[in-house]
C-alpha cells in the first residue's frame, strides 16, 4: 500500500533485547488527512535510516503492509492488533 502522508512525530531509532536477540526499529505518528495510525520500520531499515531526518512540515510518500497481530490479554481474552510496517518512506 502507498499513501501520502504528514509525520506528526517521529519516535526516533530504538534496539531492545528479546528472548536473546536484538531488535531494531523506528517508530512514527503518521497523518493520512483521515486516519491518524502509528508505523515501525522494521530492523534492518530503522538502522540503514536512524539518521535520516525527515521534515514534519511537508508531504512524505509512505510504502508498506498492515498486519493482524492475535495476542492474549492478561485475563485469558484473545484480541486482535493492527500493525503498519514501513518498506519505503520518502
């Protein structure tokens, strides 16, 4: 999927340990002019791109896929979470 979207915050490149390995990502607020959704680029993009700058002040082409995530609450309910993954964002 392609949209044309404003960054209203960019969370900056992060690496975290689980279950032994080190994960990468960077996360965004992005604003499509009707959905407002959060965005990660996945590990090996998130640290080719940790120190580029993207300005919030104009229009970004993003490029990537939504995933369906099942997970389980703590009281034992199982829920579903949407997650949009960044192949190209410029």
């Amino acid at each position: 999927m392609e949209k044309q979207v404003r960054i209203l915050q960019d969370f900056g490149y992060t690496e975290y340990e689980y279950n032994g390995e080190t994960i990468a990502k960077r996360g965004f607020l992005l604003d499509d002019g009707i959905d407002c959704f959060y965005a990660e680029m996945p590990s090996n993009k998130a640290k080719r791109e940790c120190n580029t700058t993207y300005d919030p002040a104009r229009q970004h082409i993003v490029q990537g896929n939504w995933d369906a995530t099942k997970r389980k609450a703590q009281d034992g309910r199982e829920y579903y979470a949407n997650n949009f993954y960044i192949s190209k964002l410029k």
